[in-house]
C-alpha cells in the first residue's frame, strides 16, 4: 500500500532566520568598523610621529639659522664699511688681509630635512587633513629649497671669482699681497660688492626661513595637543 502523500508544507522559521542574518550583519559591521579603527589609530600614531619628528628638526634648524642669521649680520657690520670707502674711492690697501680673510670662507647652513624626506617619499602627506598643516609643510620646504639654491649661487661666485683671484694674488702661508693695492682695483671691488651682496640676500632669506620656521613649530605643537 502506497503512503499518502503529505501535503503539509513545513513552515519556515522567518523570526530566526531573521535573528541570524542580523546577528551576522552585525557581525562584519563591527568587524569593519574595528579594522578601520584600528587603521584610524595607526594614521594618528603615524602622524603623531611625523610631527615629533618635524618638531625636532625644527628645534635644531631654528637655532641654526639664528646663528647664522647673527653672523651674517657681524660680517655686514664689519664690511660696510670698506664698501663705502671704496665707492668713496678711498684706497682700503692697509686693510687688504682683513678684507680678503672675510671673503675667502663660504658655509652652509646646517639644516635637518629628514623627516621630510620620509614623508615626502613615503607619500604620507595625505595624513595630515589639515590644510594648514599641508601647506605649511610644502612652504616650509620651499623656503629652505631657496636658501639652498642662494648658498649654491654663493659658492659658485667663490669658486668662479674669489679663489682664482686670491690664488694668482694672495700669499696664503704669508697672509698677506704681494701687492695690496690690488685691493683696490676694479676687479677686486666687484669681487666684494657682489659677495658682499649675496650675504645680504641670503640674511633675508635667513629673516624669512626664521618666521616660517617659528609659525611651523607653533602649528605643530598645536597638533599635538588636539
């Protein structure tokens, strides 16, 4: 005998199916918005870095350049006055080595970039979502990019116009010309004028990396206490 077919569908257990797809929802929800958290607290770690980083170079290059800012400043003090003269047409030749011993030494300025350079070419710019910030860190670089092209064009001048000159006229083991008067010549006046020139570019360039360089450091101490 045949079983009877049973024609009882079963019923479907909507309420706990609708529990699991819910419990499962909220599942990869929280797990997504865990991940991204722990992403968020990585980016604030990374950045927080970043600027510990910049405050240090900061630190350094702000006393660096107030040095050098202060030096360039002695050494305009001192030769002003052999300018004058020698527009004047007053023969400085008793002042020859003094002269030549501010013109024959060029240096540079001590300035830390590497935590810029981590961020610049780890492209993690973008983890500073204040614009302020951003822009202050791409004019920070821009200043100390044109201090560095104006201490490549003094050298330069040094190597193209001083050295040769002191060289062909200028008794290094002695200290002292053969010929003084040389001083003052046309040549050597131009040599001076244009030095003397340069340091007066590169003291403002000094006054201008200064100012950017305390309203950086300002900004970024505030980022850390936000």
């Amino acid at each position: 005998m045949e079983p009877k077919p049973n024609h009882h569908r079963r019923s479907i257990p909507w309420r706990r199916l609708f529990l699991e797809v819910i419990v499962v929802f909220l599942g990869v929800t929280a797990g997504f918005l865990l991940n991204n958290w722990r992403n968020d607290q990585k980016e604030a770690q990374l950045r927080d870095n970043y600027v510990t980083g910049f405050l240090q170079d900061l630190d350094h290059n702000i006393e660096s350049i107030s040095q050098d800012l202060e030096a360039d400043s002695l050494w305009l003090d001192r030769a002003m006055p052999f300018l004058l003269d020698m527009r004047a047409g007053v023969s400085v030749a008793d002042s020859a080595s003094a002269i030549t011993s501010m013109i024959i030494g060029v240096s540079q300025l001590d300035i830390h970039e590497g935590t810029y350079f981590d961020l610049s070419n780890s492209g993690n710019l973008n983890l500073f979502e204040n614009y302020g910030i951003r822009s202050s860190i791409v004019g920070y670089q821009s200043e100390v990019k044109g201090v560095r092209f104006l201490e490549d064009y003094m050298y330069r001048h040094f190597s193209d116009k001083v050295m040769p000159l002191i060289y062909r006229e200028y008794d290094l083991l002695k200290a002292s010309y053969e010929h003084p008067e040389i001083v003052d010549n046309t040549e050597f006046h131009n040599i001076f004028a244009g030095y003397l020139s340069l340091v007066q570019q590169r003291r403002a360039a000094f006054k201008e990396l200064l100012a950017v360089s305390l309203q950086f450091r300002t900004q970024l101490r505030a980022q850390l206490t936000d």
